[in-house]
C-alpha cells in the first residue's frame, strides 16, 4: 500500500467544532538529539530549550511545543542517581557531570531511541510533518529496518472525533477487526512483533467486545478493559483517553505511571522505518483511517463482528487466511 496524499477521515471536528489534530510520535537513532531539535527549528521555527542531557524541547513552533528525548524514562528522570547514592556515590561531586552523562547516553542509544514528540498538528497541515522525516533521513537517522535490535514504532494520537463510549468501542471493533490486515499491509517488523509493546489484544476480549451484546458504561467499559489484563502495551492503547474521560476511575487500576491524559486514541502498531526513502507518513495515517471508516459505518461494523465471531467458531483450520482475505476485500472496496 503506497500513498502519498494523507487521506480525510469521517470525522473532520472534535464535538465543539475545531479542526481535530493528530501528535507524532518518531523512534529512531543515529542522529544526537540536539542536532534534531535544530532540525526542528529550521523546519518550524521556535526556540530550543536544553532541559537535560536527555531531553530537550523546542518551544514556540509554528505548531507549538517538540520535545526530543531519549527514550528511556530511567535515564530521563535520572533514576540511576538515587541508585548510586545508595552506594554512597554522589554525582553532584562530580565536576563533569555533563561527560558522565553523555557516556550514558551513548551507551542507552545503541539500543533505545530517541524521540520527537510533535505537539498536535491540524489534520490539514500533516503534510508539513513529512518535511521532518525527509530532513531525518538526509542525514542518515536509523529506524526500524536499520538493525535487528530496533524495534522502533511510530506512534499516532489522533483526537478523538466524538468522545461517547460507543463510538469509543466502535473505534477499537473496528480495530481488532483490521489488526491482522495492517499488520500485514504495513509489514509490521519482526523486532517490534517479537517485543510486548503492541501484543493483540487477547481472543477471549475479542469475544467479548464483539458481541452485539456488549453496550456497557463507561466505567464498565474501563473496568473490562483492565480485567481482561490489557496494558498500555496493544496497538491501540485506550488508556490516555480513559485518564482523560474518566481519571478516578482508570487510576484505581492503572499500575504504571508512563499514561497521562489525552483526548486522543494511541495507536502504537506502526514501524518507524525513517531509514527508508519509500516510507511515508501518509501511509501509516492512511491505514489508520480505515480503522476510522469502519467505525463510523456501523452497520458493516456489526456484520463483520458478527461474521468474526461465526467464522471463529466454525473454523478450525485457516482462520487467519479466510479472515485477511474478507477484510482485504472491504479494504479494496474503501480505498
């Protein structure tokens, strides 16, 4: 599936009018962080604003606030300076604290990447933010095809068009219902299927959203969804939209502190394969808006989940074909 233009999903507004908007989120290595920051700001405008050695932002942008980080939150936070206090080491002693901290950035970087973190970006304008990706490849960064050992994602977080639980669970049916397809249109890498970042969500949850049954509150919904033992760690991760339509009720059973609040779906699945000059962010957007399509059309929603379900029960052997060969059929007949 190669596109070049982004594709408009059903929905153009949010519930109060405005023009909905999409954050990036970029994984990648090979270039320092401060090098993209300038990038950055040549491309957008702004100031840049060291915050650590690990994280810098770029503020005042034509689109807001970018900020760039190694992706580790260990390093970020600077965790490891309790730890070597414990063994009565104290880094504030130490007159190059900034080489001791390049050194262990350096070393991070071999196998966690950094990130550009886009501030929300008006469905109209993504264009302009594949200049970013351009610029990042022009000088040499490294994604998720470069090594064996990057399994780097692209993460999307596209504001939610209608914020009611139905159309949120509409939205992930018509997920799980493509998951597969994607999976195999975007050629989802090895290193980012074999780590738990974007795991599927389990059958017997399927089973269960699926049913046409299945019309429950939005606490119920909540509590479902952590009951059937989902983490942050799926291709769509629900939990920032939950923090943001319901925070008392997901923080009784959110473990990790890594979730904050957004009016968004995080849709976690895709590579970040900036390395590749054939690799486009309309493509991933595109196959986004498809899951966005399906959503929306409810009717055909409830007969491919219905459909699902039946074919599940009645197959044994070659599920998986028969199913990507009907969704590749209403996959042609949308495009």
């Amino acid at each position: 599936m190669t596109e070049t233009e982004f594709k408009s999903p059903p929905k153009l507004h949010t519930p109060d009018g405005n023009e909905r908007s999409v954050g990036y989120e970029f994984e990648f290595t090979g270039v320092e962080i401060s090098e993209a920051a300038e990038m950055v700001q040549d491309l957008y405008g702004g100031t840049i604003s060291k915050v650590s050695t690990y994280e810098y932002n770029v503020e005042n942008t034509t689109f807001g606030t970018f900020t760039l980080e190694i992706d580790a939150q260990l390093l970020r936070e600077k965790k490891y300076e309790k730890t070597l206090q414990s063994f009565g080491i104290d880094l504030a002693t130490f007159r190059n604290i900034e080489s001791i901290e390049d050194k262990l950035k350096n070393l991070a970087s071999s196998v966690v990447p950094f990130e550009i973190i886009s501030p929300p970006i008006p469905l109209s304008r993504m264009t302009e933010l594949q200049k970013l990706v351009e610029k990042l490849r022009h000088w040499k960064a490294k994604g998720t095809g470069s090594s064996v050992l990057y399994a780097f994602g692209l993460h999307l977080n596209p504001e939610l068009p209608n914020h009611s639980c139905e159309s949120l669970l509409n939205h992930l049916r018509a997920f799980v219902l493509l998951d597969s397809w994607i999976r195999k249109d975007a050629d989802i890498n090895i290193s980012r299927r074999l780590t738990p970042y974007i795991n599927e969500y389990k059958e017997d949850y399927l089973q269960l959203i699926l049913s046409a049954d299945y019309s429950p509150s939005l606490q119920d919904f909540i509590r479902d969804y952590f009951e059937y033992e989902n983490s942050r760690n799926r291709p769509l991760d629900m939990l920032p939209l939950f923090m943001h339509l319901a925070p008392e009720v997901t923080r009784g059973f959110l473990q990790d502190t890594l979730t904050s609040a957004r009016p968004t779906y995080h849709y976690r699945l895709p590579n970040c394969s900036i390395e590749d000059p054939d690799w486009a962010l309309a493509d991933e957007w595109n196959r986004w808006v498809l899951v966005e399509m399906l959503a929306e059309d409810t009717r055909t929603l409830f007969q491919y989940a219905k459909t699902y379900l039946k074919m599940r029960r009645e197959t044994l052997v070659g599920f998986d074909a028969k199913w990507m060969k009907l969704m590749d059929r209403w996959v042609k007949n949308n495009e």
